[in-house]
C-alpha cells in the first residue's frame, strides 16, 4: 500500500482568488456558520465560493462518528443552537443564493438526531429565499425522514460512499443495506421526492462493485447520482488505492444514464454537492 501516492495533474486545483470567493468567505464567517466545504477540505471549494454557491452545514462542526474518509472533527458535540434555522435563512438570502445544500454532522446524540432543525432550517429559508433546497443528512430512521420530508426539500440527499465490501472498512458504525434503505424510504413516505445519492471511487473497490453499487442506488429509486474520486483529507484518513484517469468518469456516467437516473455528475472532483444546481435541468 502506498501512503505517499504523487496527486495526478488531473486533480490538482488552483488556489482561490476570485472576489465573489472572498465575498462569500467573509459573509459566512461573519455569521458564524459552518460550511461543508471547508469542514471536509473540498477540493472544489475555490470554484463553487467563486461562483456564489455553498454547502452550508448545521448542528455544529463536531460529529458523533469518526468516519475514516472524513475530515470533519469527531468528539462530544455541543447542544444545537435553537436559532440556527434563522441565522442559515438570513445569510442565505443575504448571499442571493438560487440554489442551496443542507447537510449536517451526525448527532447520534439527539434523540431525533437532528431531523427537527433540518425541517426548521428548510421552512425558514422558505420564509427568505425562493431558491432550491437540497439537503444532505445522515441515516435516519422513518420518522426522522417523515419530519424533515414534511418541510418539502427539492431533493433529499443521503451519500453511499462506497461499494458494499469496503463498506465497513471506512463507515464503521453504518451499514451499505441500511444507507440503501433510507434512500428507498424517502421515496415511499414521499413518492414524489427527488433523490440523490453520491459514490466515491479510488478506496479498493472493483470495478464490478462500482457497477453492482450504481445498480443498487438505481434499484433504490434514486434520481440523481454524483460518482468523484476520493482523496485524502488527512494524513490519518483512509489512504487513496487508486487514481482513476478521467475518461473513466467518463465512461460511469454513460452507465449511469444507460441505467435510467435522471442526472449524472461524474469527474475526478465531482463531490455530492458538486454543480448541484445543474441537477434537474436535464
């Protein structure tokens, strides 16, 4: 296993410097919000905060579970702020934003693991804003789902990650059969929801497992589907097994839509957020 793999041309970024992207940054710091992009060290960060776009994240920045392919800090989180939902809508309206995503860390310590301030969040932007909400959460259960699909989303997210075999290996305390599940719940306590799902490749996967997980996610209902390569965030993070060239990506995103989903975003830095407004357009 090489843990020193040299980063190909092909997933090397430019360091941002666009006006819109300083604007941006700024505006969220002075509002104290969190945002995914930098929590998760996307490598489209630049490019999305240049253009106006971002993935804001709720319930804090520490997360209950310790995935070894994230980077978002891990330990006992801090009680939720009960005026978040006003503070995201504020900011996003002040932002002009068209299009937002919603996503979290996981709170296994709440008792509705944090479905409540989702719904909150999604119908105070409601009240500001009439741009798209997408929103991006962990593994609930029914009533979880029913509560934050009640606040009506324009898409509900919930990430694969990987193949089933590696599966365990960086997502400990989830399962492959359960993340399948919640995609294939949204669709039946909401028929009309539009779903999205997002696979990360280069963690030791086949390419029959890639195959057998896009089938999967289709089996599953799932609309929309997002295919990147997974990178390192860290130095104690998951080591990357292999760099796929982009014609690769390529060639998935024909499977995909061979397959029938709606949309396909696939590339080399494709994320689940990733050009998320495209979605839908087609």
């Amino acid at each position: 296993m090489n843990r020193n793999r040299k980063l190909p041309d092909w997933l090397k970024v430019k360091i941002p410097s666009a006006s819109s992207y300083r604007h941006l940054k700024s505006k969220i710091n002075g509002a104290s919000t969190n945002t995914v992009c930098e929590e998760a060290r996307c490598p489209n960060l630049g490019e999305c905060w240049s253009k106006g776009s971002a993935t804001i994240m709720i319930l804090g920045d520490v997360c209950s579970r310790a995935c070894r392919y994230c980077n978002v800090k891990t330990g006992r989180p801090v009680m939720p702020d009960p005026e978040e939902p006003e503070k995201v809508a504020k900011l996003i309206s002040q932002l002009g934003l068209k299009y937002t995503v919603v996503t979290s860390v996981t709170r296994d310590d709440l008792k509705d693991g944090g479905a409540g301030l989702f719904a909150a969040t999604i119908r105070q932007i409601r009240k500001v804003s009439d741009c798209r909400i997408e929103v991006l959460t962990p593994d609930y259960s029914d009533e979880q789902l029913k509560t934050i699909l009640s606040a009506c989303p324009d898409v509900y997210s919930h990430n694969i990650e990987t193949v089933e075999r590696v599966f365990p290996i960086i997502k400990s305390k989830g399962s492959y059969s359960g993340s399948l599940s919640v995609l294939k719940r949204a669709k039946t306590i909401s028929p009309d929801q539009k779903t999205k799902s997002a696979l990360m490749v280069g963690l030791g996967e086949s390419e029959e497992e890639i195959f057998n997980t896009i089938q999967d996610l289709k089996e599953s209902n799932v609309d929309y589907l997002a295919i990147g390569q997974y990178l390192q965030p860290a130095k104690d993070k998951y080591p990357v097994q292999k760099y796929y060239k982009p014609d690769y990506f390529r060639y998935l995103k024909q499977i995909g839509e061979s397959m029938g989903f709606l949309h396909v975003e696939a590339g080399p830095l494709v994320r689940s957020s990733y050009r998320a407004e495209s979605y839908g357009e087609d």
